[in-house]
C-alpha cells in the first residue's frame, strides 16, 4: 500500500514539473514573440522610452517581462514594462498585452483606444473581427499568432513585410465578412418577426381606443347631469350661507352688549367699595393728627429749656475745640508723612519682588517656548514623514523587487550551468581520457547555453546592486531627514539636502510632475543643524507639487542654485495656481492655509520661516494668481557668523 502511494506521489510530482515547465516555456514564448512583432510594426517616432502595459495577475509572466525588457530595444527606444491586475487604458502606452483571463473586458478596452495609436494584444480571444493581434495554441501545443491588417491600420499602424515570416497568419476577412453577413441576416428575422408582433399590437390598440372613446361620450352625458345638480345644490348653499351670516352678525353684537353691561356693572361696584374705604381712613387720620398735634406742643417746651442750657455751654466748647482742631491736625500730618514714606518703602520692595519674579519666568518661558518650537517642528517633521510613508515604501518595495527578481533568475540560471561547473572541478591532468571529458565538457555547455546563462548572471547581478544601492540611497536620505535639531552645527551641503528632499517626495511627483535641477557646479556649504533644511526645502517643493495638481495640468517646477556674493542663493519655481497678495502677506503666519480642511495644518512654512532665519538666511516669495509661485531662499555660507 505504501508502495502504490509513493508511485502515485512520484507521478503527481513529475506531472505538474512538466506542466510547470510548460506553462513556463510559453508565457516566455508569449513574451519573445510579442517583442519580435513589435519590431516588424512600423511605430511613429518619439524620445520616450517604448511603454507595454500588461494586464494580469501572472507573477511569472510579469517576471519575464521585465527581465526580457532590460535587453531589448524597440524603434530605437528603451523599453519600460508596467503591470496592473485591473482593465486600465494608460495614455503613454504603445502596447496593451491582456491574458485571457480578461478576454471579456476587450469590446470596452476597443472603445477606449480607438485611434489612440495604440496596439492591443490579446491571448486566445476567439472573435477575429475585433482583434490586432492574437495568440493561438496549435493543436500540436506550439504557440502562434494571427493579426488584423484593417483594425492596425486604423490605429495609424503599419506592419512591416516580413512579418508573415515569423510563421503568424492573417485574419480571413471573408470569413469575417460572411459571419457578419449571416448575423445580419439573422438580425433581419427577428426584425420581421417583432414587426408582425408589433402590427398586432397596433390592431389591438386600436379596438382599445375606440370602446375607451364610447365610455368617454357616456361619462361626458353622465358629467352634465352632475353639473346641473351641482349648480343647484350650490345655488340652495348660497342663501343658507347668506342668513347663516346675517345670524353671526347679530349674535355678535348681542354677545358685545352683554359684556359691556357686565363691565359696567363691576366698575359700579369698584367705585362704591373705594369710597367706603376712604371714608374711614379720612375719619382714622383726623383722630392720628389731633394726637401728633398735642404731641408737637409737649416738645415745643422741652426744646426751649434745652436751648437755655446750650447757650451756656457754647462758650465753653467754643475755647476747648480750637485747641483739640489743632492738635488733631498735626497728629494727622505726622501720621500721613510717616504712612507716606512706609507705602513707598513696600512698594519699591514689592516693586523689585516682582520684577526678579517676571525675569524669572520670562527664563523659563523663554526656555519653555524654545523647547516647544523644537518640539514643533520635530513633530512637523515627523507628520510630514508620516504623509510620505506609502510612496516612501512604495519606492522601496521598488527597489526591493530588483532584488527579488533578479535573485529568482539568477537561482534558475546556476542551477542550469551547475552540472557544468561540476564536471569542471572533477577534471584532473593525470586522467588518460582527459580529450574526451573536455569535448564531453564542451559538449554539455552547448546544451544548456552556457553563455547566454553567463549574460543573464552578469544582468541580474547588476540589478540586484541598482535595487540595493536604492535602499541604500533611500534610507541614508530618511536618516539625515529624521535627525533631531538638538545636534550641534556641522557643513551642510546644500544641493545633498535638496537632493535627500527630492528623493523622499519621488513617490509624489514622479508621475505629474517634472522637476528640472538646475544647480550650479560650484560647492555650497553651510553651518547649521542637519536635517532642517531638508525639512524647509521638502515643505516648499511639497506646497508646490499641491499647486500644481490642484491647477490640473501639465506641472513643472525649476529649483536653482547659485552662488552671489557671500550667500548662496537657492530658487523654487513652480507653474501652479498661484496666490494673491493677501494670501502671500499671510504664508508664513502659523496655522494659516488656503487647503481644504483636513489638508493640511497650517505649520510648514511657518517652520520654514523659522528654520531659515535660524541659519541666519531669509526667504521671500514672488507670485501671480492662476500663474505659479517663486521661492528665494538666501544663506550665509560657511564661515560667516550669523548669531
């Protein structure tokens, strides 16, 4: 039992080994003969690199594309290959190649190139009229092509003679022609036949429309009827109305009446309760007055006496007084001056308190606001890395794939050339056969290409450097960015900082925007503080890559150095959206933007201001509305001191 299944296992292996090595043997067939047609294709000519689009999801054949791409050339132009799992039509393409897996997708991806000058290969598609070119499986399993004369011409292609040499065939069109006859044919048919549906349908309306305009003379005679009543019935509701009105109108003047005589009434009432009340109060206040009059003559008596007693003791207090006015305005001027003189005292003293305290907190907030603006545009630094993250690991997800690949073939390549390798560390002068092992040698090495495997080597071990001299490139530029401004001064390199800025936004512009470098051969150093200009110049070009996406067109942006006088001397130029001069007097403000909200916060040339003016530079902005923005950076260069 145990023997059966391990045959059984022996022969699963050895069958999908075949099959994989078929599948592997045509999608490099697949991708051999397309770059061979394309060169027997008469293309217009252009200085772009010759652009293939490829769409699927074939890991193995998106690998050998690119590894045939790098060694080939077509028209004259270095070839770039792109990829994606989902039916685009990308504007800068020459060839659209699509698996069969998508074959349905084709009559929308027609309608979309049409007259674009494009070419659309297709894998298995089985309807001729619609194809340029199209690959086949012969029954014998050897792969071959058929391609459409008419529909490559009228894409403005032009197929080169010798291309029925590559053993390709070309579309009967007659075929086409009589199964587009037949169609039509059939289409005619089912046409005759809906009009006979529709002519029944027609008859049967017409009997519709005639009982429906009997009904409409009945209900026409029904509706006068109604009309009739209804006038009379309106007619009866109208008097009913009249005296229903001439009623309210007279009930509303008895219900008038009515309350008027109430009021009366109580008003009537009110005033006879308030003239008994006054009369008693009147009686009351007679009797209290006659009381305070004999009270008033008691103390007429009382205050003649006490006047007698006064008369004899003002001249007595009149001497007395003068003495104690005297006496109590010196104790006063005494008391005042010494109060005077004790309220400066404590004024003064708390006067100094106080200002030793505010120097000590102006110190402290001092150092509290340095600690917080570095803390600031450490954390704007961090958010802007932070935004860049995709494209930064997209760029080296990039370069991490040359690796990968370039590993991959090199593997497949060695393995191949391994038995030759082999047999050259086992010859041996001293061996009698010595001819014929190295004609055996030289025998093998024709068998499995040996040269062509040592080429292929040679280019991916190349690749595999470009991809890890990227990384390299990529995170030497992170690490000089993330550096805290803590650190001492050190040279700066000027054009090495823009250089570190442009990479970590190639994921933004590489696309939409043309960045053109224009720097001068001189040297331009610095003393500052790594890292900063970086994130200065990263947060202008970063403004101006918005600015231009938002204008919607072609975008460019033109950064120059150069050296005048003492300072160097850095300009970023855009063809954006411009400001006005109100939002150009506001830029630098904190938390100002003109972006949408969620966009952005209002902090980075704010900071770059700051960042600038640290180096002991200046930075002025010159722009139109609607015609792109100018940046002028100005530094001291190295040496001069700017603090």
């Amino acid at each position: 039992m145990n023997i059966r299944k391990g045959i059984q296992l022996f022969f699963t292996t050895v069958l999908i080994s075949h099959f994989a090595e078929a599948q592997t043997d045509r999608q490099s067939q697949l991708v051999t003969s397309t770059y061979s047609i394309a060169k027997n294709i008469e293309w217009p000519k252009k200085e772009t690199p010759f652009k293939i689009h490829v769409i699927t999801t074939d890991e193995a054949l998106k690998t050998q594309f690119r590894s045939t791409s790098q060694s080939q050339k077509i028209a004259g132009r270095n070839v770039a290959v792109s990829f994606t799992s989902y039916v685009i039509t990308p504007q800068d393409a020459d060839i659209i190649f699509v698996t069969n897996q998508y074959n349905t997708t084709i009559p929308t991806l027609l309608d979309r190139i049409s007259g674009n000058g494009l070419l659309l290969v297709t894998d298995r598609y089985d309807k001729q009229r619609d194809v340029m070119i199209n690959f086949l499986d012969k029954p014998s399993g050897e792969l071959t092509f058929e391609f459409n004369r008419a529909n490559i011409t009228n894409q403005g292609l032009k197929l080169k003679p010798n291309i029925t040499d590559m053993g390709g065939s070309e579309v009967d069109l007659a075929k086409i022609f009589k199964q587009v006859r037949d169609s039509v044919r059939a289409m005619e048919l089912r046409a005759n036949a809906l009009k006979l549906q529709f002519d029944t349908l027609n008859m049967n309306v017409a009997i519709t429309q005639r009982i429906a305009r009997q009904q409409q003379l009945l209900m026409a005679e029904k509706d006068q009827e109604i009309e009739q009543k209804q006038l009379e019935i309106d007619k009866q509701t109208g008097i009913l109305d009249s005296l229903r009105v001439e009623f309210a109108v007279s009930q509303k003047r008895l219900d008038d009446l009515t309350q008027v005589l109430d009021a009366r009434e109580q008003e009537l009432e009110v005033l006879g309760n308030e003239i008994d009340e006054q009369k008693n109060n009147l009686a009351e206040g007679n009797r209290i007055l006659e009381e305070q009059e004999d009270r008033i003559a008691q103390q007429n008596q009382a205050i003649a006496q006490r006047e007698d007693q006064l008369k004899e003791m003002s001249t007595v207090v009149d001497s007395q007084q003068s003495a104690l006015i005297f006496l109590v305005l010196f104790l006063v001027a005494v008391v005042g001056f010494s109060f005077l003189i004790f309220t400066a005292y404590r004024a003064r003293k708390r006067a100094a308190r106080k200002l030793a305290e505010q120097k000590e907190d102006l110190g402290r907030l001092v150092e509290e606001l340095k600690e917080t603006q570095s803390q600031l545009v450490q954390s704007e630094k961090m958010a802007s890395l932070g935004v860049l993250t995709a494209g930064i690991a997209h760029e080296i997800n990039n370069a991490i794939n040359f690796v990968y690949s370039g590993i991959h073939v090199l593997s497949d390549k060695f393995s191949e050339i391994r038995p030759v390798i082999s047999h050259v560390t086992e010859l041996n002068e001293e061996d009698n056969n010595l001819k014929k092992s190295i004609k055996e040698l030289i025998k093998e090495r024709e068998e499995v290409s040996y040269d062509e495997a040592q080429g292929v080597i040679d280019q991916m071990i190349t690749s595999i450097k470009v991809g890890a001299e990227r990384t390299t490139e990529i995170v030497k530029g992170l690490r000089i960015f993330s550096r805290s401004e803590t650190e001492k001064k050190t040279k700066i390199d000027i054009h090495n900082d823009l250089d570190v800025a442009l990479l970590l936004l190639n994921s933004r512009h590489k696309d939409s925007v043309k960045i053109n470098k224009n720097f001068t051969k001189e040297s331009l150093e610095i003393d500052g503080y790594k890292g900063q200009l970086s994130q200065a110049f990263l947060n202008i070009i970063s403004n101006s890559i918005d600015a231009v996406a938002d204008k919607g067109k072609e975008g460019k942006i033109d950064i120059f150095t150069s050296m005048n006088g003492q300072r160097i001397e850095v300009k970023i130029v855009d063809n954006g959206i411009g400001m006005t001069d109100e939002e150009r007097q506001k830029i630098f403000d904190p938390f100002y933007t003109t972006k949408k909200v969620g966009a952005g916060t209002g902090l980075g040339l704010s900071i770059t201001y700051g960042i600038v003016e640290r180096h002991g530079g200046t930075i002025a902005v010159n722009s139109v509305k609607n015609e792109g923005a100018e940046f002028i950076i100005k530094l001291p260069i190295a040496g001069q001191n700017h603090e």
